[in-house]
C-alpha cells in the first residue's frame, strides 16, 4: 500500500506541474485573440452614434490605446491577484457571471450528460450484446445519426415540435418569469434551490424547462457514449476471466450483467470527462437556441459586445474547467487501475 | 531507370495492398463504406455539377422577369419552397454543397499541411521542442474546439474578405492538435523500430529518413482520421454559420446560416426553410462519419486492436472522438 | 473486481464536488411581489448595460430608468413636448446661455430621502465625474455647470446658447438621483437594487443580469407620470425573437416590445389571441455615401443613387408594412419636416432620370459599388434590406454593387474611414429635429466620418441652434433638409413604427404608442 500512495502522490504531483505553463499559455492565447481584433468596447457601445474623437477619448481614458505588451502586463498582474476583473459593457464582475451563468450552464450539462449516458448505454449494451444482429445494426446507424445531427439543428425541430406544433413544453429559460421572479436564491442551480425551499410547484416548472434543451444536448452527445460502450462490451466478452466464467457453466444472462457489463462501464469515466470540452462546446448552442442564460449563452451576447474583460474570464473559465476535469479523470483512472501510472 | 520503374512497382503494390482490405471487407463494414461513400458521393457530384443540377442561382430571386413568392410553400416549381429572400430553398442546398465541401476541403488541406510535419519533426526529435510543442498543442486541445473557431473567425473576418477562407482558418486550427497528436504518437513508436534504427546506423540524414521511412508508415493513419474530421469540420462550420460567423451571407449558400434564419421561421410554423438545409447537414455528416468509420475498420487493423487512446504523460486526456477509433 | 466500491468512492466525491462548487454563494436582494395576477410581464430583446443612469446610453437600460427614475421634465402619456416632471418649470435668460428650473416641493425618493436641488446638481456632477465609456456624458457636453438657489431652484450655465436645453432635461443623462446613495464618481452595480432609487413608478426589486428584472410600485411615487395601474412589472430578456415569439404565444409573457423579425411580425398578427399594437416611430435608417472615396465622391453617383433607391419595396417586401418610405432625415410627423428627397429625386425610383445624371457627368457605367452592412446589430433583416438594394441597383444596369459586412464592433470602429458606403441606423436622444441634423450633417460633430463639409449647412446649423422662436428654428431646419438632400451625402430611406405585441387580456399599449417612443409600463392594465 505504501508504494502505491507514494507513486500516486509523485504522479499527482508531476501532472499539477504541468498544469502552470499551460495554464499560462491558455491565457496568453486568449489575450491575444482578443486584442488582435479591430474594434474595441468603446466603438462597439458608441459607434454610430459619437464623433470619433470621443470615441478616440474615452478609449484613451480607459487604457485601450495602449501598447499590447502594457495591455498584457496588467492583464497578467490582475489575473495573478485573482482578480478576473469586470465587465465593461455592464460592469458586472466575471466571478459573478461565473457563479450565476455557470450554474445553469452545470444545470444543463449535468442533466444532459445523464441522458447522453442512459442512451448511450441503453443503445450500446443492446449493441455490444447482440453483436451484428440487425438491433446492432439499428443502434450502430442510431449513434452515427445522432452524433451528425447538428445541436441547433435538433434544437429548431424540437422547437418546431414541441412548442409550435403541439405547445407541450416550454422553449426557452430556466424557469417562467414568475417563478423566476419569486425563486429565493441559495445556489443559483435552480432545481436545487426549489428543492431547498421545498417549493415543488417551482421545481415542476424548472423541470419543464430542462426537458428540451437537456434532451438535445443529452441525445446528440449520447451518440459518442453508444460507439464506445458497445465497443467495450464487445471486448470484454471476448475477456479470458468472462470465457472462464462460461466455463464453469455460469449461465450466459449472469455472465454478461454480471461481469461484461460492469467493466465496460470502467472507461467510461474517462470518457465523460473526454466529452466535456465537446459537451461546453454543445452548450454554447442550445444555450443559444434555448435561451439559457448559461456561460455560453453570456459569451455569445459579450462577444458581440467586444467585452474583453468577460470574454476572457469566460473563456479561461471553459478552459480551466476543461484542465481541471482532464486532471480528475487521470487521477480516477490511476486511483482505479495502477496501471495507467507510467 | 530501373531504380525508377523498381520505386513505381514499388508503389503500386503499396497501393493495391492497401485497397485489399476494402475489397475484403465483408458484413457491416462493407455497408457501412458503401453507403458512406455513396452518399458523400451525391453531395461530391452536386458541389460540382451545381450549375447544371441546381435549378437557379443561389441568390436568384425572379426568373424571366417573375419574381418568386417570399416564403412559399413547397410545390412544383419550388420542390423546397422559398425563404424570406425570395429565393429557392433547394438551390441553396445544391450550391450550399459546394460552399460545405470547398470550406472542409481546405481545411483539412491546411491541417494536413500544418499538423503532420509539426508531428513529424516533433516526435522524431523529440527533446525540448517536443515538449514545448506538446504543451501547447495541449493548450489549444483545452479550449472547446468550437470556442476556439468562433473567436479565430471573430478575430479573421475583420481583415480577410474571402468568409470560405476565414471558416476554413477558424477550422484548421482546431483541427491542427489533433493531426499533431496522432502524428507525434505514432512516429515515437515507429522511431526505435528495426529499419529505422538500421537507417540511422547506416548514415541516413535524419529528413531523410523522416520522408522515406516514417512518413509512409504514418501518413497511413491519416486517411481515416481525415474522413472522420471532414465529418467534424461540417458540423463547425455549420455551427459557425449558425451563429452568424464564417461564410458571409452574400458570398455563398452556407447550411447552417439558413438554417439561422430559419429559427424565426419555424416559430411561426414555416418548416421547409430549416427542415432541408438540416437534413442536408446530417446527411453529409452521416456519409462522412460512415465512410470514416468504414474505413477505419477495414483499412486499419492496428487501430481496431488498440484500446482508448492513453495519452503521453503530462498531457492532458483530451482525445476527441474521432480519435477513438473503434470498430 | 475492486471496481465497484471504488467507482462509488467516486461518485461521493463527485457529488461532493459540485455541492463545493455551489455553496457559499451569497442570495441576491429580493422582495416578493405583491400580487402576480396584476403583474405585467414583459419580454425584449433589448440588453441592459447599467440601470444607474450614469452608466447607460441605450435603449434597454433606458427602458428600466423610465420606470425606475424622473427628470425635471418628462413626457406624460399624451404629450409630445417637454412636461414638467420634477420641476414645475423652466425657463431661459435672454442670452439662451442659462436656464432656471423650480423644482417640486414634498417629493420623495423610493427611500423615503426627500428631493432637493442638491440632488439634481448631484445627478449632472456625477455624470460628468464618471464620463462613463458610454459616453453618456456627451450629451450634457454643453453644460458649465449647476447652481443652486436655496432648496427648489436650479440654475444650468450653459457653455453656448441653446434653445433646445429643454430636451436636454428629458434624455439619460439628466435623470434625477438620489445624492445621499449614489457615489459621485461610481456608477451603482446593476444587483445592487437596494441602492438603486428614484422618484419614479416603480421600485427595481431583483436584477438579474440578462435574464430578468422585476420591478414593484414605488410607495412614495407622486404620480406626476400618471398613476401606476398594475401590480409591478417583469421584464424578461430573451436573444433570440424566435424564443420570445414562442413564449409570448404559450402565455409565458403577457406582451413582447423589441423587437421581433419581420416574419415573425405578420405572423403574430395573424395569430388569434395576440394584437400587434403600431404607433408612429422615430427610429430611421440610411445609407451613408462617403464623399471623400470614389466613386461616391462624385455627385452625380450619388444622385443617381438617390434616384434608383427601392424605399417602397423595402417597406412593403422586407418590413411587410411596418415602416414606411423617408424622404428625409428628419421623420415624417415631427415639427419641421420635408419631403425633401421625394422633392428632389421623386417618390418612386426611376431609372431614366439615374442614367441621364450619370451621362450628363460623363460616368462611365456600371458603376461599380461596394456597399456594406452589420448583419446583428439591426436586427435579421438587414440582409434581406441590403439584398433588396443591390437587386434594386443592379437591375438599372448602371451600377454593379458587391455586399461587404462586418461584425458590429468592427463595423462601428470603421464606418467612413474606410467604407465608402455603407448601412446606419439612427435612434434620436431626444425627438426633434435638431437631433437628425447636427449629428450628421454639421462638420463639428458628424460621428459618420463620410467626410461631408459645407459651409452652407454649418452656417445653418449654427443658427438653428441659437434661434429665438420655434417659427424661425423650423423654417432654418426645413432650408437644411433640401441641402441635405441635394448634396445627398446621406440617403434616409425607411422610417420604423413603434410596435408593440400584446396578448388579448393586456390593455393599454396602443396609448403609450407615441413619437416619444417611450414604453410607459405603468399605464398598462392585465384583466
């Protein structure tokens, strides 16, 4: 026991090392993309409207006519004091948007990565099991469809269906406005705070709310989960300890829930955190779609504002969420499987 | 002249060897390529025969002097019907082809032209550049792949007119880790085998032995991973052009731009703006993704053998799913 | 198989994770609504910037200070001209460079502060302390500064005459704040509702940024606005029409204003339960030819297009009838208005009088022209309005017009120095004509950078600015819009109606539909 806690510690280590430089990278390049773009916060709130000399004073006034390499140092110094800064356009503090949006951004990805997992095990057990049947054939067709379905694609249908067609469900928010108007806040993750309040009526409606944008989100990236589990069935069937099972007449039913089953489950951990960034990006769609006042949501509309300040946080945020869940992942499977140690 | 015709032989037999499998390929795989293949094939055709097939213009709005109805239902003379400009939906599908293809076309060239060599040189000399480069390959494979598009295509359309250039840009680069990687991988494991040990205490320059002996083995993996990314790269590039990035409105037919504007329209109940230009995504995505995975299984038997991707220490494990290649 | 405990170890921590990630964030200010049934609930798709008025110089923000604060004057419902508000009246020294205003007695802030003239010389210090990147500042650029006369009465100095001061005291950037909370040289956070009061209708009970604002009726409001006939309002932001379309028609909002698509206009006013309500609007857009670039700096380009210009097929293709032709800068049914280009050009394209400008200046055609546009910032249907003009242009067969577009914040940087014809939309700060003359046409302050100068017009202008009487103000206003129109260095084609959606138990906004282009909440009823 001894040497596996040290080897895990040293790997812990070494791999939260590495996190520094690319952390620092990350940064630099979002810098970078953001400042190369002509246009800046002041024109884009004032253009059309005030002659260029204010616009050119007040962009002075606030320091964005100064060189890159000045931008860039304060930009780094602020980070470092852990200071994401606030926006210009709205002057609300990027830690804020990223307690508030965020939440409802992990609302959303936590509900659709539960449905991207049920459907994916459900359609890639069936297809793993009954391998080269014609279920497996419809499975197979099933997540490759799916997987081509573009998010806003699913979305503008679900919309078409749902609320015009038969008017079942509502199409955009978390919540009605009235629920959202009488909602005490704890968390910000509103399911969690209608159940905190015990407010059933509120979490009824919320959940109303997370069905269509989840949904779409959830099936479309429930087809990279079908491709993958039902390859993991496939193999571990074919494992020696499965083979050995049959052989001691272990009736067929008992092996595959079992034993197959299970251990094909394994690597899936891995790959929900593999999906993340994928799914973030997903996010920014039916964010979009749906409006969801989600992170993807607030960066689409900053973005249009050329709001550096929020566009970075956002951004670094995404990313650091994106490092950080990679670094979970690596961790689980080495605290799983010895082996991944190298 | 013989070292020539011996070097042609050569190559013929490489190729014939490495089209055997899709000869042999037998059940679902075979399905798979030939539907796959067969329906890139139609949107292949209709890219390039879209002044013969495509009944008008993309930006056409009258014809003989008639102007057509704005937002017409499907008939006869509009199988698709019309949008709000007045122009007809199925010639926007039919030149939107050749936009999709002309976009991913040049980004997976740019792609191959950056990604591969940085993968090469980096894997076989390793050492600090290696790392550097890992590091900020890694770096980039952290942003969501379509963050990074839409900001590159933010940041491009300002200076660069042509909006295929820029969404093949914005493309390329989120694209470029991923050759890099696969690359990189693969020539480390190829670099300590036999012939290419043998190469190296023989003299050969170390380019030299890059071109003719890791580049060939390598550059076999590429094909597949290509076919999966075009599948990939239309689905960006349609995002993009969802949210109003990319290919500008009057430069060319783009997908997932109609179907942006199809969103007002389907809340008021006019589905054939949004319905087509969609199922035309999914269908070339469909083909795409089924040729790929075709060829995949047939083509390559090492990565149907492999088991998920682990990556090199220090890296961060952020295959995409194209990467995972399995059968 | 280790597997299974070890994955539900996992799974706690997980769990635990997110509960980590999510506790310890402090609860907004919130006060509960008094009685939803009454509470009218509102969706746009307009953005909040800073609801302290300090900070904001757009319309969504604008919308939210209407309900939240006052200014010393204001536009009542039925009145189109400046209205005595906070002050009971204002009037100017002889020399039109200082202004006095008395101001209300017994006026109290949503606090309980009572309103002073140290409030209001706070209010106008403060916006020029701050200079918010706004720029709302820009528009008080004419004040020296405020004195106060004991507690009721202000006196503005003003740095040149101006007539026009009394619509000053209507726009943002003199909206009346309470000195004892609001700091002089910060602008309040949108959350921080607590510290955000006025003297108006309302009371902003809970913000939360671009989703949802909620307000209350303001217990100490006078009702000098007209009294509050609903129990509070929601305001609920949507960024895209299409969702808001659809939660209007499922009843999750009572009444939508700004803005939808074209398409989705006709059709909710075809949907059964759903009126679109349409009063005059002031809102305007032109095209901006640059006369410093070829080959816009050639007049005879420029008439010609003035000549071909497709404004009826605009109106009636794209906007399905919601704004109507502009033949001026300055809209139809405001003081000093003339048909000024529909004089010169005619009212309906004509392609003989284009090629006969043309070949008496010996241009040679077609002309090529490259015309730019925004596709966000004016809403869907710019690409369909700027389609329709290079249809339009291209048919006469004098010219060969290529789209360009560009991204908002792009756009806006460049415009005249490097466009050489392009897309702008004008919304006024305050509806006079004044405000669709100075800022394009005098070469002071014309932010177009299209490089138009005249003589002729500055002299004008400057006049105007000084005149005396109404009579005398109008008559050099109409003179501006015929050089404007001749030297067409600008060609104004539509003008936008003021529209508003409602469902059919709301009552009450066709009333507040005005040239004032105001959204007076509180007059609305929901039965």
């Amino acid at each position: 026991m001894g040497t596996q806690s040290s080897s895990l510690k040293r790997y812990a280590l070494t791999r939260l090392a590495l996190v520094v430089p690319m952390v620092f990278i990350l940064l630099t390049l979002v810098f970078l993309l953001m400042r190369v773009a002509p246009g800046n916060p002041v024109s884009a709130a004032l253009g059309g409207h005030a002659p260029p000399a204010v616009i050119k004073a007040i962009s002075h006034q606030l320091g964005y006519d100064k060189p890159v390499y000045v931008q860039y140092g304060h930009y780094l110094g602020q980070i470092v004091r852990g200071n994401f800064g606030t926006t210009i356009s709205d002057r609300r503090s990027v830690g804020s948007i990223i307690l508030v949006n965020g939440a409802a951004t992990l609302e959303l990805t936590f509900f659709a990565m539960i449905i991207a997992i049920i459907v994916g095990m459900l359609v890639g057990l069936v297809s793993g099991r009954f391998r080269d049947s014609p279920l497996d054939t419809g499975g197979r067709l099933f997540g490759i469809v799916v997987y081509a379905t573009p998010v806003f694609f699913l979305g503008l249908l679900a919309q078409l269906v749902f609320g015009t067609w038969l008017n079942w469900l509502p199409t955009s928010d978390q919540a009605s406005p009235i629920t959202q108007a009488l909602m005490k806040t704890h968390t910000n993750i509103f399911f969690l705070d209608a159940i905190i309040d015990g407010n059933w009526s509120a979490f009824w409606d919320i959940v109303k709310h997370l069905i269509l944008p989840a949904t779409t989100l959830g099936i479309v990236y429930g087809g990279v989960f079908i491709r993958l589990i039902r390859v993991n069935v496939i193999r571990t069937l074919k494992e020696d300890y499965i083979e050995a099972a049959r052989a001691r007449g272990i009736n067929e039913r008992s092996v595959v829930y079992h034993h197959a089953f299970r251990n094909a489950l394994v690597p899936v951990i891995t790959v929900v955190g593999l999906q993340l960034a994928l799914l973030l990006g997903g996010a920014i769609l039916t964010e979009t779609t749906f409006n969801w006042p989600g992170l993807g949501h607030e960066l689409y509309v900053y973005l249009q504002n050329r709001d550096y300040a929020a566009v970075q946080g956002i951004v670094v945020v995404f990313a650091l969420v994106v490092v950080a869940a990679s670094i979970v992942i690596d961790f689980a499977n080495a605290f799983i499987d010895p082996r991944v140690r190298y | 002249m013989a070292t020539a015709a011996v070097r042609l032989q050569r190559r013929t037999v490489g190729i014939r060897r490495a089209l055997a499998p899709i000869a042999e390929a037998r059940g679902m795989a075979r399905t798979m390529l030939w539907v796959g293949t067969g329906l890139t094939l139609v949107f292949v055709l209709l890219a390039i025969f879209a002044p013969i097939l495509s009944p008008y213009g993309f930006d056409q709005y009258q014809s003989g002097g008639h102007r057509f109805a704005q937002l017409a239902h499907p008939s006869h003379s509009h199988l698709f019907g019309t949008t709000v400009q007045s122009t007809d939906v199925l010639s926007r599908i039919v030149w939107g082809a050749q936009t999709e293809l002309e976009v991913v076309g040049l980004a997976l060239a740019f792609g191959l032209v950056i990604g591969v060599p940085l993968g090469l040189v980096s894997g076989y000399f390793g050492g600090a550049l290696d790392r550097g480069t890992v590091l900020f390959m890694d770096a980039m494979f952290a942003f969501p792949p379509l963050l990074l598009a839409i900001v590159i295509a933010f940041l491009l359309g300002g200076s660069v007119n042509s909006g295929v250039l820029v969404a093949a840009l914005a493309i390329t680069i989120t694209y470029v880790p991923q050759y890099f990687r696969v690359v990189r991988n693969h020539v480390i494991s190829v670099r300590e085998e036999p012939y290419v040990e043998a190469a190296r205490a023989l003299g050969a320059k170390p380019f030299t032995i890059l071109r003719r002996y890791v580049f060939f083995n390598v550059v076999q993996n590429v094909p597949v991973i290509a076919t999966l990314n075009a599948a990939d790269a239309v689905l960006t590039l349609t995002a993009l052009g969802f949210l109003g990035y990319g290919v500008q409105p009057s430069q060319g037919a783009e997908w997932g731009y109609d179907v942006s504007r199809a969103v007002s329209d389907a809340a008021s109940g006019i589905w054939w703006t949004g319905l087509f230009p969609g199922l035309a995504i999914v269908l070339l995505v469909t083909g795409l993704t089924l040729l790929g995975e075709g060829l995949n299984e047939t083509i390559n038997p090492v990565l149907r053998r492999r088991t998920i991707a682990r990556v090199d220490f220090g890296a961060p494990s952020l295959e995409p799913p194209s990467e995972i290649l399995e059968p | 198989m280790h597997v299974r405990p070890r994955l539900r170890h996992l799974a706690v921590l997980g769990l635990a994770g997110l509960a980590l990630a999510v506790v310890g964030v402090t609860a907004a200010q919130s006060k509960p609504l008094h009685s939803t049934a009454s509470t009218i609930i509102d969706g746009t798709t307009d953005t909040v910037t800073n609801v302290d008025p300090a900070g904001n110089y757009d319309y969504g923000s604008a919308t939210v200070d209407l309900l939240v604060y006052q200014h010393l004057l204001d536009y009542p419902e039925g009145h189109r001209s400046p209205t005595p508000s906070l002050a009971t009246g204002c009037t100017a020294n002889a020399a039109q460079t200082a202004w006095t205003c008395t101001l209300k007695k017994g006026v109290k802030f949503s606090n309980g502060d009572p309103f002073t003239s140290a409030d209001v010389k706070w209010s106008f210090d403060r916006v020029n302390a701050i200079k918010d990147p706004s720029g709302i500042y820009g528009l008080i650029s004419n004040l020296k500064d405020v004195t106060t006369n004991g507690d009721y009465s202000v006196t503005f100095n003003l740095k040149t005459p101006q007539s026009t001061w009394p619509f000053i005291l209507t726009t943002g950037a003199a909206t009346i704040v309470d000195h004892k909370v609001y700091p002089a040289d910060k602008i309040v956070a949108n959350t921080d509702t607590k510290n955000l009061v006025g003297t108006g209708p309302y009371v902003l009970s809970k913000f939360t940024p671009g989703q949802q604002a909620v307000f209350t009726p303001n217990p100490n409001y006078d009702g000098s606005l007209g009294s509050v006939k609903n129990g509070g309002v929601i305001i609920n932001y949507y960024s895209k029409s299409s969702t808001m379309k659809l939660a209007l028609q499922q009843g999750t909002i009572d009444m939508a204003f700004r803005d939808f698509t074209p398409t989705e206009y006709a059709a909710l006013g075809k949907t059964s339960g759903i009126t679109v309500f349409k009063g005059s609007g002031v809102v305007i857009r032109y095209l901006v030819l640059n006369v410093k670039r070829p080959p816009t700096n050639n007049l005879a380009v420029r008439k010609a297009i003035a000549y071909l210009f497709p404004r009826q097929d605009i109106a009636s293709r794209i906007y399905h009838g919601n704004v109507q032709p502009l033949y001026s800068m300055v809209p139809a049914g405001l003081p000093g208005h003339v048909n000024a280009f529909g004089e010169l050009y005619g009212l309906a394209p004509s392609t003989a009088k284009a090629k006969a400008v043309l070949k008496a200046a010996h241009v040679k055609t077609p002309v090529k022209l490259t015309v730019w546009w925004t596709p966000s910032h004016y809403g869907d249907a710019s690409a369909d309005e700027y389609t329709e003009i290079q249809r339009a242009l291209n048919a006469s067969k004098l010219f060969k017009v290529t789209l360009k577009s560009a991204e908002w914040a792009t756009y806006s940087k460049t415009l005249g120095t490097q466009y050489g014809a392009f897309q702008l939309g004008w919304f006024p700060d305050y509806v006079d004509a004044e405000d669709y003359l100075v800022p394009f046409y005098a070469s002071g302050s014309n932010f177009t950078s299209n490089g138009y100068k005249s003589a002729k017009m500055d002299a004008l202008l400057h006049q105007e600015q000084g005149a005396k009487s109404t009579a005398q103000r109008l008559s050099i206003v109409q003179q501006a819009q015929m050089i404007a129109a001749k030297d067409a260095p600008i060609i104004p084609y539509w003008q936008g109606a003021m529209l508003a959606v409602g469902r059919s138990d709301i009552h009450g906004i066709q009333g507040t539909l005005d040239p004032t282009y105001l959204m007076r909440f509180w007059e609305i009823t929901k039965s």
